[in-house]
C-alpha cells in the first residue's frame, strides 16, 4: 500500500512538477531574448503585417508601418508571405511594441513544443533537435506548425477527431510546411467533415473580415519568393519511395513536404522525425541533426538537409520496418 500511495503521490505532483519546468524554460528563453541586440526576428513580417492589417486593411504592404531605419533589413525586404489567418492568429502580439512582442512569442514557441511532447510522452530533450532549436531561436511561426502536428498525431492515434481536424486547419496556415502532411492525415482518418467545418470556420471567417486578402496575398507571393531565393530541393522526394513501399505514410508526407516546397534553412526540416519520434534510437538524431553546418558548408544546405535530417529519419523508418517484418513480436 506504501508504494502505491507513493507511486499516485508522483503522478499527481509530475504536472506540478511539469508545470514548473515549463515555466522555468519560458522565463529563461525570455531572458535569453531581451539580452540580444538584433532589431528584426522571423516573427516580424507577420508582426508588421497584422500592424499593417489593423491600420489599413491590407497585412501584405508593409512599408507604412515598418521603422524607416529597419525596412532594408533582409527580413522585412521578404515581405509578409502567410495567409491571413495566420495573421490574424498572431493579430493580439502587435498591441505589444515588437521587442515585448518577440519575448513573448518566443516563450509561447517554447512552451507550446514543450506541451505538444507532453502530451505525446515524449522526452523533452527532443526540443534539441536543430531544427526545432533553431526554429525557435528564429522565432519561426513553423514551430507553431511542428507542435501542432506533434499533436495532431496524438489526436488521429487517440481518435480525438475535432481536436485533429483543429489542429490540421491551424497547420495549413502554414501551407508549405504542413500541406502534404495535413493531407495525409485526412486521407489515413477519412473524417473529412470535422476538418471542413472547423476550415470553413477559420478561412471563411478571414473572408468575411477581408474579402480582399486572398488576392492581396497571391500578389505579394512572387515578390516573397524571389527576395527570399528559396528552392525546393525537389530530389529529396526520392527518399519517400521506399517509405510509400514499407507504408510509412506520415514519414513519407513529410519527406515529400520537404522536397516538394521552397527549402529556407534547417527549420523547414523540424517536422521530418515525426513519424518515427517514439522510436527511442530516435534519440540518436539529434547528435546527427548538428552535423548539419559542416554538410552544408563542404556540400550545400540542401546536402545537409538530405544527409542530416531526412536520410537518417528514413533509415530508421526502414530499420524498425524490417524489424516488424523479420520479428513480428517485436514491439
């Protein structure tokens, strides 16, 4: 009786305890970002462009509301490339003056990925990996993305249907980092209904506030793409045929998410472990992950990519397959 009173007492003080970390980590990044000196972050041309959203009905012109002394900066001469929902997501950070606005996203990125491998009884060293460290260092809106796919595969696992068909509209707000994935999810649980009235919800309602956007947008796309000198590295969807042939599917929609949309550096590869991440030699990709820099310094980023992030994914994938199939016990 001892023991099991002792074992309910942990259990019941582990999300006290988890509660905690959590709020350690937030204040320690947030300290970590009031102390840098840069102006510009990732964060910023959504910032600028719900400014702009809000002062002139258009999130996609910039230049009135960006500081004079900062507009040339590589960053916001990108220009703001995402979808109005996603604006309008992040619509409450710009009554904040930018800096506060930057600590405050940045914490949220690291609690959110730190909630979204909770949930999914994961180890949080996982938050290593370098895409996903350097995600949130950039102050990324795709680690937005990743914890929200981290969850929506807990909700297709746990047939929590409305929480996966939420999840899968949030992620498309991001489309070139969770279309293909978001797809497959949909073509895996075949629940297309909860995901058309919770996508009717959110991208209806941005059409009825701004009928305007979605050609605002379009237009401002190839300007994005060309300040942004983005590629697909479109030869990286080779690795996703033996993963369609071993019938990893997620593992495969993400590989091809990978390939088939403008490569930007190591946070478009934060979502590619995720069909394997509760494999525990997963645990291995995070050293590979930071072999990153050299591959793309000798190579190119898009080696890098291919031999540090996909490639060692794929293998594992393949690894536990044959381990299945050679050892059908074997959990």
């Amino acid at each position: 009786m001892p023991k099991n009173g002792t074992l309910q007492d942990q259990q019941k003080r582990f999300p006290i305890a988890f509660s905690i970390g959590v709020l350690l980590c937030t204040i320690l990044v947030a300290i970590w970002r009031e102390a840098q000196s840069y102006s510009m972050s990732d964060l910023y041309p959504l910032y600028y462009g719900g400014l702009a959203w809000r002062q002139s009905g258009n999130a996609y012109q910039l230049k009135p509301v960006v500081p004079e002394s900062t507009y040339e900066d590589p960053i916001l001469a990108i220009g703001n490339g995402y979808p109005l929902p996603a604006v309008l997501l992040l619509l409450p950070f710009t009554y904040l003056p930018a800096k506060i606005a930057s600590i405050v996203w940045i914490s949220l990125l690291t609690a959110g990925v730190l909630i979204a491998l909770r949930i999914n009884r994961l180890p949080y060293y996982i938050c290593l990996y370098l895409p996903i460290a350097d995600g949130i260092r950039l102050e990324q809106y795709a680690i937005l993305v990743v914890a929200l796919q981290f969850i929506a595969l807990w909700a297709y696992r746990e047939r929590r249907y409305w929480i996966l068909a939420v999840c899968c509209t949030l992620i498309l707000t991001k489309p070139s980092q969770g279309l293909i994935f978001v797809l497959a999810l949909l073509l895996l649980t075949r629940k297309w209904q909860r995901f058309f009235i919770v996508s009717t919800v959110v991208w209806g309602g941005s059409m009825l506030l701004d009928p305007k956007w979605v050609g605002e947008w379009l237009a401002a796309l190839p300007t994005y793409l060309a300040a942004s000198q983005t590629v697909a590295p479109w030869a990286i969807i080779i690795l996703a045929i033996p993963l369609l042939l071993i019938k990893d599917y997620i593992s495969a929609a993400l590989i091809a998410q990978l390939a088939l949309f403008p490569h930007q550096t190591t946070y478009t590869s934060a979502a590619v472990p995720l069909g394997v991440i509760h494999d525990k030699r997963s645990k291995w990709l995070i050293p590979l992950s930071y072999l990153w820099p050299i591959a793309a310094y000798y190579l190119s980023k898009i080696w890098g990519t291919a031999l540090c992030f996909a490639l060692p994914a794929v293998l594992l994938s393949i690894l536990r397959w044959l381990e299945q199939a050679y050892n059908p016990g074997q959990k």
